[in-house]
C-alpha cells in the first residue's frame, strides 16, 4: 500500500499534489542497478517523481568511456531566498558476494530496508526529496534544490563538478544563478545512531606514485650495482619520519600512510633494477595539496634524482565552521531525536569537497555502518528500540512547532518516513530556518578538538 496523501496548500503555493512516497521511491532507486558509473534509470526513475510534484528538472550527461558518460541531475522547486540545496548521489559501489537478498530489488524486513544504497546513499535521497516536497507545500518560503550526480563512487570528474559550473552560469532568469546559501549533502555520516553525527568537514587526500630506477647486478657485488630498494626505504623513511601537525581545533593530526611497496624480485642473489612504493596522506586544513607535494617531490629529487613521480591530489581539507547551517541542522535533527548530534570531521572524501566552493556545506545522513557492505540496511534505531520493547513499534509523528519567536512562521520540520505498515522508518532533515529549540539543548555540541602535545 502506498502512502498518498493531500498536500496543504501553503502559504501562496500552488503545489497540490500526491507526497513523494520515500520509502516506495527509495525501492524504485535501489531497483536500477547503478553501479558506478553506470546510471541504470535511476535519474529517470528521480526525474519523474520530482517532476510529477513540482519540481523542475535540469538533466546533464557529462564525459566518455571509460569514466563516462555519467547522468548528472539539477532539481529545484520554489523561488527566491533562502536557496538551501540537497545534494547527493545515485550511483552505488559493485554489490559483491555474499548477499542474503537481490542487492538490487529492495527488501524490507523487520524494519530494514536492504539492498545496494540503502544507506549511501538512495535512502537519503529518498528522503530528502520527499521532504523538500514537504517543506514547500507547509509553505517555505525560498528555493530548494536537489544536485545529484552519477558520480561520486568513481573518480567525480563527471559529477558535482561540472554540475556546480553550470549552477555558477545558469539561473532561473537572466543574469542570475542557481548558487545555494547553503548545501546538506546526504552522505550515511551517523555513526551508531540517526543523528549522532553531523560532518563539518573533511581532510584532503593525496595519493603518490614513485619509482625508482636503479642498476641490476649480482647481490654479492653491490659496488657494480645500484639498489633503488636503497634509496626508496630512504625516501620513505625520512617522508615518514615528519610529524606533519598534531592535529588542528576541528581535525585530528595529518597522516602519511605507504600504501603499497613493488620490487617485484623473485631471485635471492639479485639487485633488482626498480622499486615502487604508493602512499596516501590524509591532511588537515594546517595543509594544502600542493604544498604537501612540493615537499614529498623534494625528499625524493634528494635521495633519488632520476625517480619518477606522480601525485593525485583527490581533495582538499576543508571546515564550514561551526555556525548558522550547522546550528540549523543540529537543531532540526535534535527536534526528532532530542539529542544534539556531534559535529566531526572524520572520514574519508565526498562531494562536499567541491560544493564548498558555492557556499557553506555540511553532510547528514543515516547510519554509515553498513555501506558499500553486503547486505548494506538502514534502519531507524528509535524504531529499533521499540521493536525490543513491544511486537509492533507505534507511528511517532512529528508535528509542526510555531516558531518560538512569535513570528507565527511555522518553521519545515524534520521530516519522519514511515515504512508500509505504518511504523517509524528513516528519517532525514529538513532544516528549520528558525532555530526554536530552548538554549540548553544547543549547548551539548562536542566542545572543538584540542592539538594533543603528542
Ligand atoms: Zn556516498
């Protein structure tokens, strides 16, 4: 049975319409085997719900084999200010062995809801359309937009990036844009429980490949040899050595990471002609990409001058520090769950590194623990907690609060997905614009990361 209800009018809106079924949608998303890059009609499966209600829909299709082409999507519903945009991602990681159901046609079980990006991330964006929708038709006032990439799994040089340069160019009217005030990206950031964690930033990442040629000869000769296992062990060793910080106010230290080491000998009496090593640093907002690389570059021109080497940097660190969007998204989350969530920058990389450049971004979303896992789940942890308490969890509504400023504005409240039989499902933000919860409640933020003298 699917959910259908009559959307309020809001305040002169003239959205009247069917609410987007989360639940059902997230289903129909997980249906289309989008396995990055591929799309798999999960953009049109997207497109005709946000289109159906409302929404209008700007599609791209960005790059070539082997990369590409990747579906890109622009969704965007209301006018005027505030602009506040979701942005997220249909593609999924490969399935992989092992799965105790189709990863690609949705189960619902128990309370869970099981199948290939269910949690990263179709649940979120199910979610988040369904409650922008929402919001819109209570009568927010301002412009919501969906940015939705094929790309995010893979390498993202056809997503939010070209995405966001046509964001930059384009507008509802000449000479305008469709630049957000603010972004929540929907990644799986809570980490035991919905709304435990909301992500205000996120470390860069630089990878790097060198190789280092050398001259073979008998092990019992090294004086008509040069070993390059030598001066790579060097180079490693002094890169290594450095402490690069001791951690910053919001970010733990920066790290250095060899990856990988390739000689690749199989004789024992042999000094091999080449070595290779590969390393990762994860860097906090103490560094900058190039800068990490002008040093690595340096140790290496010294130990070994003629090595080859390649450096990728995937992302920057980045803070949107703590402040309005992420007081306004910690108290729409603390209005359904009732605790404040931590702000942390922990993690790996997302798309949040490229919509910083627009304009202040957080990321929110469900439990992370099972993504890009077999039999990857979401489930609502209140939901859970009834279940072990009583055989049938209750319907929890959330009702709408007046503003507490006395405006008489009813402020978009977070927004509850129930699943087909009524019960507490996921639960995504929409973020109220009007903080309204008492001070005391804001107070519990983790207090910022302090450098430890280690
Ligand atoms: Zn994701």
């Amino acid at each position: 049975m699917s959910r259908t209800a009559s959307l309020e009018k809001g305040a002169g809106n003239g959205y009247a319409c069917r609410m987007i079924d989360a639940l059902d949608l997230a289903c129909r998303l997980i249906a289309c085997p989008s396995v990055t890059p591929a799309d798999a009609e999960a953009q049109d499966v997207l497109a005709a719900t946000l289109e159906r209600v409302g929404f209008t829909v700007h599609r791209f299709t960005f790059g070539d084999a082997p990369n590409g082409p990747v579906e890109n999507l622009f969704a965007t519903i209301g006018s005027g200010s505030p602009h506040f945009a979701f942005a997220g991602h249909t593609d999924v990681v490969p399935a992989g062995r092992g799965w105790g159901t189709d990863p690609f046609h949705a189960t619902v079980r128990d309370g869970w809801l099981i199948g290939r990006g269910a949690a990263d991330m179709k649940g979120s964006i199910a979610a988040f359309a369904a409650a922008a929708q929402a919001a819109i038709a209570r009568g927010f006032a301002g412009t919501l937009s969906l940015i939705i990439t094929g790309d995010e799994e893979g390498p993202a040089t056809f997503g939010t990036a070209p995405l966001l340069d046509w964001m930059v160019a384009n507008g509802p009217t000449p000479g305008t844009n469709y630049v957000p005030d603010m972004c929540l990206v929907g990644e799986p950031t809570s980490a035991a429980v919905l709304g435990d964690t909301v992500k205000i930033g996120r470390r860069g990442s630089l990878n790097a490949w060198i190789t280092v040629d050398g001259a073979q000869g008998h092990v019992a000769y090294p004086a008509r040899a040069d070993n390059p296992v030598t001066r790579l062990v060097a180079i490693l060793a002094r890169l290594k050595a450095r402490t690069l910080d001791t951690g910053s106010d919001w970010f733990d230290a920066s790290n250095l990471e060899v990856t990988d080491l390739t000689v690749g000998n199989p004789a024992t009496n042999v000094i091999p002609a080449q070595a290779s090593a590969r390393l990762n640093i994860r860097f906090n907002d103490r560094h900058r990409g190039p800068d990490l690389e002008t040093w690595l570059r340096g140790i290496v021109a010294e130990e070994a001058p003629s090595a080859v080497v390649k450096v990728r940097i995937s992302g920057e660190a980045f803070l949107t520090e703590p402040g309005a969007l992420s007081a306004l998204v910690g108290d729409a989350i603390a209005s359904v769950t009732g605790t404040q969530p931590a702000l942390s920058t922990s993690g790996g990389t997302s798309d949040a590194r490229f919509i910083r450049r627009l304009c202040p971004v957080v990321e929110f979303g469900l439990v992370g623990a099972s993504m890009h896992k077999v039999d990857e789940a979401e489930f609502d942890d209140r939901a859970q907690a009834n279940l072990r308490r009583g055989p049938r969890p209750r319907l929890l509504t959330v009702g709408r609060r007046r503003c507490r400023t006395g405006c008489g504005a009813t402020p978009a409240t977070p927004f509850r997905l129930v699943n087909r039989s009524g019960d507490p499902w996921i639960i995504t933000t929409i973020p109220s614009f009007r903080p309204n919860l008492p001070a005391s409640r804001r107070s519990r933020r983790r207090a910022p990361k302090r450098p430890s003298a280690t």
